[in-house]
C-alpha cells in the first residue's frame, strides 16, 4: 500500500537478456538491455514485432524474469522473489494493458473490474464501490452488469484500463492498446491512458508498433532484434 | 473465502458439467449407504433369531466317544443324566433353571395323517428355560414327568400337518405305536440359528421317550438359563466345576462334556456380519473412488480450458496459492454436494427397502456422515492435483494460451 501516495514507480532493467528455448534451439529475444524509466514518466518502446518490446515489457511487469540481468523497483531487486512476492507485487504496484484485452470470459464487467482488489482482501462493498468509480471514469458506467462478449473492442479496453487503474498502480504497462481497435477507439483509449497517467502521475510504458500512437509519450525508445537503439 | 465463492461460481456457469462430474460421487456414496445398511440389515436379522433362543442359555453337551483312540464327534457320549441336570438346577446360584432333554426323529400319526418329526424328551421347566410360551392348552409337570405319562406337547407345524383345521387338544397321536394324549400346543418360534424349524417337534415328558420310546437312561443335552446375560460366564463356570466333581474328571484331565453358550454364537455371527459389512461397503468405495477419478478428469479438462483465465489472474495479482484454493474449492464443492446428494438419495432408497421388502435396515446416520466426510476428502485429494497444476502455470503461458 506504501506505493500508493507515491506519484509513480521507478523501474530499472539491468543488463537483462531473455532467451526462450524453443524445441531444444535457443532463440534470444533480449540481447542486453539496460534501461532506466523515472517515476510518472510516460515511455514509448517502439519496433517492429519480434523485437522484443513486448518482451521488454512483461520483464518490466514481473510476468517473466530475465535469463540473465536483474530488474529493480525504485532501487530494489524484485526479479528474484518467489512467484507469489512478485504476484502480490503485480497486484499493489502494476496495472496491465494488453492487446487482446485479456477480459475473463462469461464475467460482468464491473467484475472484471474489481478482480485486483478481490486478490487484496478488501471487503466486498469497497471493491463494488471502487470499481464502480473506476467504470463511470472510463465512461462505461451503464455497461457494468455485461459480459465481455456483449462489448465492442473499445469497450472491452476501456473496462480492461478501468481495471488496470482500479488498484492505484505505481505502474501501468501497456501492451499495444490500440493495436485491436478501429482509428476512433484507438484515439478515445490512447486519450484515456494519457488522462490517467497525467491525474495519477504514474509511470506509464507503452508498447506499440505504431510510431504516431507514440507521440503521445514523453520519451520514445526503438528496440531492434533485442537491443536498443535510441534516438 | 472469497476465492471460495469464485469456484462456487465457476461450477454455478456450467450446471450440466457440475452435475455430470458429481454423479460418480452421488453413486458411490448412495451404493456405500445401501449395502452398509444391508449388512447392518442381515446382522440384525442373524441377532434377532439368536435372541429367539434366549441369550442367557448355555447348551451342555457329553464330550466325544474315544473309540479305539479315534475321536467320534462331539456330543456323541452318553455320560450327562438327568441327575445332572437336577445338580445344575440346585447347585449353580447363577444358574436360574435347567432342563435336560433328548431327542429323536419319528413317525406321528393322528387319525388322518402321518408326520414325520423330532420327538423331544424333556423336563417340565423345558419351557422357562427356553423363554417358550404355549399357544394353547398346558404343558406337563413333574406328576407326568414322574409316571412316564403318555402325554405330548405339539410344535405348532406339526399340530397343523396332522390335524388341519381341527382342534388338536384332548385328541390322541401315535408315537411309535402308543397313543399320546395332547395336552397344549407350543406357541411359533422359527427357525433356530442353526437353520433347524423349532416349530417342527413333538415334545413328551423325558422318562417316557428314556424308558418307553428309546429305552436308554442318559439325556442328550443340558439346558440351563444364566440368572442375567452378564452372569453367563459365571454360570458356565459353575456348571464346569461341578460336572467335574460329578463325573469325577481328574484335576487337568479331559473332561466329558463341553458347554456352550449361545452368547458365543451370537459373538461369531456379529463378527461374520460385520465382515460381510465391511466388505460390502469395501466393494461400493471403489464406485466412490471411480467418481473421484471423474472429478480429476474433468477438473484437468476444466484447468486446461481456463488457461488464459487463470493467466489473467495471475497478471493481476493472483498468488499461486489463490489459484489452488480456487480450483479446490471446485472440486471439493462438487464432491461435497454430490456426498449429499447420494446420502440423502441413499437414505430414501433405505426406507424404500424398508417399506417395499420389508428388509429391517437401520439408517446407518454415522456410516452415512462418515461416506459424505470420506467422499469431500476424497474430492479434495483428486482435486490436488490438477489445482496443482493450475497454480504453477507460468504467467506468461498462460496469458498466450489460446
């Protein structure tokens, strides 16, 4: 809880390499990264796919762990705690975007919503009230009681933002928001991001393909075949 | 407990599945509850006709004739008298009454039928001694006992074989050609635990089936009624003591009688009862364990197609415990509710059984609680292992899993 007061996250990647073994060949998608992204600053990871952004981000958001190399939390080493430390610390520190969504299926949407905080153990009437605040900000107040599948795609990322934001993340990672949405819902859930993380002054890393969705950031880093390439 | 109520809820969206899954458990615990209240069935039966017999009776039989150095079967001996039976009857203060008595298999006739059936000698606290009552008429005493009177008590098969719808009292049979005069008719009694008809018998004073019918002297066996059931033992010590001082058996010497009590028979047929029990209920767990094995299948199925779901749990926060004890609570819930399910089905098929066969089985309302407890367990451990699985899924697997 101690991170929420702070305005944002600081988050350092070391020297981090990831090389996935794919049917006994050993295919290197991180080469040596060291990045360092200071609190409620606003990132872009930019590159075509297969460059590893993706990747880059999941290390950042304790999903994966670096073959090599370490990453650290406002100075701290966190790649090396126990899958349920980083569980807990994905739920207090970190919100997720992703493409694809990633709503639980055959689950409302104000339940979506309030998932991270369930993992919390805040009572029942909190989390209603929390994350019914949380989908009146994304604009999806009178959707809370539908399915994901009774969603358009915008929708379905504004429920997932509504949900990414509900736990007051330090962090937010964004996995190609836009990638899944047609030119208009991708300007309203690109605005939506940029709102949030001007309000909260979170650290925001946005992950996309699509050099002009990164001109919204305040920083804008390439990655190419593992390795960064800044500009 | 709300991890709890999320896999409460994942079994309430797929109702059929639910059911499906748990109907192996809902069969296996009912089959448990069934045959157990079977046996428990068969073994109150088995008791019930001991408790026929009287459960303070000891049986005292001649010990075996050595003929040549080979041992002829037990009860086979001719060395118990009456005397004897007269000694027990005064001599044993636990000993409430006794009675010797002999039989033998003979032609009865009445005036328009023919029977053929034990003849049984005894003494006229026969009837005490057995816990036996009359249906009619009376039995004889010690006046009849004393002169040998030709006079005879019927079973109640055999007052019906020979004399129909007739009213067999004052009427004369004949036993071995000498007319006998009846004077009651035994009240039914069933089978004996030996699978012998009680109510197949014609009961006559002892001294005249000894000097008239067989023309021997000794009694085939001793009857004696224990004050209470507790003082059983102490009356079959008694009853050794003093036969040994009777029949002069040296000290450590074999003795030529044997008593049994029926008390040990009831003992033998309570544990063969509860052996057949346990293997009846051994039998249907294996139904219960093949319903476990059901709920390990479809919860494997269940983990699998929830990949992506559990993937997104884990993203945002999930522990990999939370993931555990949310797939446990499935299939804990689905083994606990079928539990129920088939305890409650079970108990209406018992009084079924109750009603339409007239079968006396008890509700076994432990073995009942105890199937429910063992069948959750049971859904617990086949859930172990798929929710083990589940909760070390790597997160980012998970996530891709399509």
């Amino acid at each position: 809880m101690q991170e929420d007061d702070r305005p944002g996250l600081s988050v350092r990647l070391d020297a981090v390499t990831k090389i996935y073994n794919v049917a006994g060949d050993e295919l290197p998608a991180i080469r040596g990264i060291t990045l360092s992204i200071a609190r409620g600053e606003a990132l872009a990871l930019v590159g075509s796919s297969g460059s590893g952004k993706s990747t880059l981000l999941h290390l950042s958001g304790l999903l994966d762990r670096p073959t090599t190399g370490a990453v650290y939390y406002e100075n701290r080493r966190v790649d090396s705690l126990s899958p349920s430390e980083r569980a807990t610390l994905r739920n207090r520190s970190v919100g997720f975007v992703f493409q694809n969504f990633q709503l639980i299926p055959r689950t409302t949407a104000i339940e979506n919503v309030e998932m991270p905080l369930l993992y919390r153990g805040i009572p029942p009437r909190e989390r209603r009230e929390k994350a019914r605040e949380l989908l009146l900000s994304v604009g999806m107040g009178d959707r809370e009681r539908h399915y994901s599948s009774q969603l358009s795609g915008g929708q379905q990322q504004r429920v997932a933002i509504a949900r990414a934001l509900v736990a007051s993340p330090g962090l937010l990672l964004a996995d190609e928001p836009t990638g899944n949405l047609d030119s208009r819902s991708a300007v309203s859930v690109l605005e939506l991001l940029m709102k949030a993380q001007e309000r909260t002054r979170m650290t925001l890393v946005l992950v996309t393909h699509d050099a002009e969705v990164a001109t919204v950031a305040s920083r804008t880093i390439r990655v190419r075949d593992g390795l960064l390439e800044q500009s | 407990m709300f991890l709890v109520s999320l896999g409460l809820k994942a079994l309430l969206r797929n109702p059929y599945r639910s059911i499906l899954t748990s109907l192996g458990i809902v069969i296996g615990v009912l089959s448990v509850i069934v045959l157990v209240s079977i046996g428990l069935g068969a073994k109150a039966l088995v008791l019930q006709s001991i408790q026929n017999l009287g459960p303070n009776l000891l049986v005292v039989i001649p010990g075996s004739v050595t003929d040549s150095g080979a041992q002829v079967g037990g009860g086979t001996d001719t060395t118990l008298t009456v005397e004897d039976a007269q000694a027990i009857r005064h001599d044993c203060p636990d000993v409430w009454n006794a009675s010797g008595a002999l039989r033998t298999a003979a032609q009865v006739q009445s005036a328009h039928a023919n029977w053929s059936t034990v003849i049984l000698g005894a003494e006229p606290n026969y009837l005490p001694v057995r816990d036996w009552h009359l249906a009619r008429g009376g039995f004889f005493g010690n006046e009849e006992e004393a002169s040998a009177a030709r006079v005879a008590v019927l079973g109640h098969l055999v007052a019906s074989r020979l004399f129909g719808l007739e009213d067999p009292l004052g009427k004369f049979i004949q036993i071995n050609h000498s007319p006998f005069r009846i004077i009651g008719i035994l009240s039914s009694k069933g089978q004996s635990p030996m699978g012998m008809n009680q109510d197949d018998m014609v009961v006559i004073p002892l001294s005249t089936l000894q000097s008239q019918i067989m023309g021997v002297t000794y009694v085939g066996v001793i009857l004696a009624a224990a004050q209470s059931p507790d003082r059983v033992d102490d009356a079959r010590r008694e009853i050794r003591d003093l036969l040994t001082l009777r029949h002069h058996i040296p000290a450590g010497g074999r003795p030529d009688f044997d008593i049994q009590a029926l008390s040990d028979i009831a003992k033998t047929a309570n544990r063969l009862s509860l052996i057949l029990t346990l293997l009846l209920a051994l039998i249907a767990s294996i139904s219960l364990i093949v319903g476990g094995i059901g709920i390990l299948n479809i919860m494997l199925v269940s983990v699998r197609e929830r990949t992506r779901e559990i993937g997104i749990r884990m993203a945002i926060g999930a522990r990999p415990i939370d993931i555990l004890i949310q797939f446990l609570t499935e299939s804990a819930a689905l083994s606990f509710f079928g539990g129920i399910a088939g305890g409650i089905l079970g108990i209406l098929s018992i009084l079924a059984l109750r009603s339409f066969l007239g079968w006396p089985a008890p509700i076994p309302w432990e073995g009942t609680l105890l199937t429910v407890t063992g069948a959750t367990i049971l859904g617990v451990l086949f859930g172990l292992y798929p929710a083990w699985r589940a909760s070390r899924l790597d997160p980012m697997e998970a996530l891709r899993y399509e």
